[in-house]
C-alpha cells in the first residue's frame, strides 16, 4: 500500500468475518421474509412454473453479474461495495449516485423484514398482536402492537450488530442452518400428506396473461430477491480469508437461495388447488395452506424457518448499511459521525444506530405503504448492479493496448463478454420495472416515491458538492480503496 496521506488517518474495519459466515450473510439475505410470505402472491402473478422457470432466470443472471462481483471483491476488498466500484470506473459522481440508491434499498429491506416479523406474530398471535388500533393506511390497518414488536426486533440486532461483526456473523450461520433445515422439512410433510402433491401445481401458468409474460414478471423482481448477495462485497473489509474466495461463496449462496424459493413455492403450492387458495386471498396465503394440510406442527416448522428467514435479513443488511454508511462517510460524502468506531467492539456503530432508528419509523406507515417504497428500491439496486458491471468491463481487456496498466487491468476476455452480458441484465431489469406496458412497471404509489428519493439526493449532492469535489483525487482514492494510485476515469 502506498504511503498514505499525512494529514488522513484512514479508518480501517477488524477482519473478523469467516467464510462460511460471509456465506451465510448472503444467502439469509437473500431469502429474508419473501419466500415465506408471498408465495400465494407470486402464483397469483405467475402460476406456480412461471414462478419457478422465473426465479430459476433470475438466478442465472445474477450468477453472471456476480462474475464482475467476484473479480471486484477481489481487487478491491473494502467496505463500500458498488460505491467504491462506481469510483474507481467513473468518479465521484456517480460514486454517490450509487451509494445513494444502495442506501435506499439496503434501508427498505431492513425495515419490512421487521414489519414482515409483526405480520407473522399478528397471524399467529393475532389476540396479542392487534391491539392498540392506531390508524389505517391504504387498507392496511395499524396497530400500536405491531409496531412495538417490530422496533424490539430492529432494536435487538441494532445491538448486537453493534457488538461485533463475529457475533452476528456467528448467529447469522446458526439461523441459516435453522431455515434451510425448516424449509426441506415442510417441503417434505406436505408432500406426503394425502390429498398434496405435485398434482396440484397445474395449471402451470396463470389463465391471464401469456407463459412468456408470467415469468418475465417474476424475473423482473430477481434484484430484489437475490439482493442478499451483495452484502459479500460490503463486508470485504472484514474477511479473515483470501478475497479471492469471494466469487464462490456468492455463486453458492444464489444457487441455494434459488433452490429454497422453488421448494417454497412447490411446498405451498402442493398443499391443494393453488387457484382456489390464491382466489381465498389470505393475509398470509402460505400460512393458511401450511396450517390447513399439515396441521400446527407444520405451522410451527414454517413459523420457525420464516422467523430465521426475517432474523437473517434484519442481520445481514443492518451489517451491509451500516457498512455502506461507514464507507460514503470515510469518503466524506456523508457526516464524519458515521465512520467512527465503537470504542470497544470496534464496529460502526452510528451507522448501525442511525438504520435501526430509520427503519422504526417504517411500521407507523402501514405494510402497504412500505411495499410500494420497497418496489421502488429494487430499481436503485439495479443500479448498484449496473456500476459493478461496468467497472468490471471496464478493468477486462481483451489484450494489452496503449491503455493497458498492469496494476489496474485483467487480460481476461471472456470474462469481458460476461461483464458485458451483466450490464446488459441490469439495463433490461430497470427497463421492465420502468417502461410502461412492463409486466412489472412500478406502481403508481412507487414512482411517487422512487421521484422522491432522487429529488431528495439531488438537493443533498448540490449541498456537498462544492465540498466533496475540494478533496484532492490522491486523498479520495486513498480513503475509498486505501490506495492513492487509483484513478477515476471520468473525473468530475
């Protein structure tokens, strides 16, 4: 590493993190709330084979945008993820762009997975749960209850977040193993009941709308579904292995986290006539049919796998905004408060607060109102991913040329033409969720809110710029990817 900065002490994360941990983080966050409670949802869009041929789409493109994830973790193993890549390839503007839009989903998806865990306990508990009747938005009726229990969920992994990245890292391992067990288990009951069965699947599809148009309707969501494995590159810092390791462990955790949506959506879907089920319109489709098949011990098993599927999600992206915030803010595009430390656990523990409380605020709002913000976050995701690929483009070449650096670039073609392939999946994923006539155009209520956010993060970047673009390109390299040799092409 180069000399750094006289005057810039670079704030650097312990590396506590094991692979099998940082496996872990992935995959949990990957599978987080949705595979447990939309699975009635998803069939009514698709048909139970359009939501698997398209969650099994999903997957294989984002297998290829992980090829440019797994030689950027690699090359540059810090915290920050897309926001560092967005600066090595094109600057510090878009450098905030992309961390400000990653903010935004990583914060979303914090926040229903804690209103995901009231929802679970309002079914199972519902005497407990709807109590203290507070208002009612877009249908979705609130109560004091609920929002208790989601802010004691958020509270209880904002503190043991703040522990330690060992701690969580530990825990999150133990609730995946919990999960995928649950999940092979309740796949398993219900397919030997009488009366369940691969029979039930049919129809394949839905009646509605065309095969075709189905599963692109369910691949549209794969960046919000397998958004999980992007926390491997916003831990990088804390690996205690070789980054090189990277790219296998996000291969593994979107294979698996494929494999336990389609077990899901088969469990559930086997447990009778999925037409009638989804025409019932349950709170929770899943849960009735569990219930209603296998009986309370397969509630229970469902319960128990959606609960680790929530904890997972809560764990894995209060580490990831946490470390986004801890990164944007040692660039000092965000306060300086956000990349101090814990005194003693050494972790960054204002970001973790500052998430925590945040995502409070979300269950006042309704499950209703939340969704349409976390619909819109799957288009800065997809931006996130467009930034990783192109860095990654960008770094491949072909053969050596006159722009040719050893220290910055890879001679690997074929890994060119896939990065390429990656960019080309995120332009298509934010065309269907923004091109009219898209079988998975936003929502009215989500472009609302998707204008919002930018216009928000438009007046915050006018406010910093004049400031953020007085560092010296030396410093700024230094303090994203602790090295002063990297250059942002595009400077602004």
């Amino acid at each position: 590493m180069d000399e750094r900065p006289k005057d810039e002490e670079r704030t650097t994360l312990n590396k506590s993190l094991k692979p099998h941990w940082v496996w872990a983080i992935a995959l949990g966050s990957s599978i987080g709330w949705g595979a447990f409670v939309q699975p009635t949802e998803w069939m009514s869009t698709a048909g139970p084979l359009g939501v698997i041929i398209g969650f099994g789409i999903g997957a294989l493109l984002m297998m290829i945008i992980a090829v440019s994830y797994g030689f950027l973790v690699k090359s540059f193993p810090v915290s920050g993820g897309e926001f560092a890549y967005a600066y090595v390839s094109l600057g510090r503007t878009h450098a905030f762009i992309s961390g400000w839009f990653l903010t935004l989903g990583y914060i979303c998806i914090v926040a229903l997975n804690a209103s995901a865990f009231a929802l679970m306990l309002k079914f199972v508990f519902p005497a407990v749960i709807e109590n203290l009747p507070l208002y009612q938005i877009a249908g979705w009726d609130v109560y004091g209850m609920e929002i208790i229990a989601a802010s004691v969920a958020l509270g209880i992994f904002g503190y043991f977040n703040t522990r330690g990245t060992g701690l969580s890292g530990r825990m999150q391992f133990i609730f995946v193993s919990i999960m995928i067990l649950g999940i092979v288990a309740l796949t398993f009951m219900v397919g030997s009941q009488p009366g369940a069965g691969l029979s039930n699947i049919e129809p394949l599809f839905t009646t509605d709308k065309t095969a075709i148009a189905a599963i692109i309707s369910i691949v549209a969501i794969a960046p919000w579904a397998f958004v999980g494995f992007d926390n491997v590159p916003q831990a990088a810092e804390e690996f205690n292995f070789s980054s090189k390791r990277a790219f296998s462990l996000i291969i593994l955790a979107i294979f698996f986290a494929a494999v336990l949506y389609i077990m899901m959506i088969i469990a559930t879907a086997m447990t009778g006539p999925w037409q009638e089920l989804v025409a019932e319109g349950h709170q929770w489709g899943a849960g009735v049919a569990i219930q209603e098949t296998v009986g309370t011990m397969g509630l229970i098993v469902l319960v128990v796998a959606l609960t680790m599927g929530v904890f997972t999600g809560l764990n894995g992206f209060t580490i990831s905004t946490s470390r986004l915030l801890f990164a944007m803010s040692r660039a000092k595009i965000i306060p300086e408060v956000f990349s101090k430390l814990h005194p003693k656990y050494k972790t960054p523990y204002v970001g973790i607060i500052f998430t925590v409380v945040v995502s409070m605020v979300a269950p006042w709002f309704g499950r209703e109102a939340l969704v349409w913000v976390v619909d819109m976050s799957s288009v800065g995701v997809t931006i996130a991913y467009f930034y990783a690929c192109y860095t990654a483009f960008s770094l491949f070449k072909t053969k050596k040329d006159a722009k040719f650096n050893e220290e910055k670039h890879t001679i690997a073609p074929w890994k060119k033409i896939i990065a390429g392939a990656g960019m080309l999946a995120s332009v298509t994923f934010l065309a269907l969720l923004l091109i009219p006539g898209s079988p998975a155009f936003l929502g009215v209520e989500s472009r609302i809110s998707l204008y919002v956010w930018i216009l928000l993060g438009l007046i915050f970047y006018l406010i910093k710029r004049k400031e953020f673009n007085k560092i010296p390109e030396k410093e700024l390299n230094y303090l994203i990817t602790g090295n002063e040799k990297i250059v942002a092409r595009n400077r602004e």
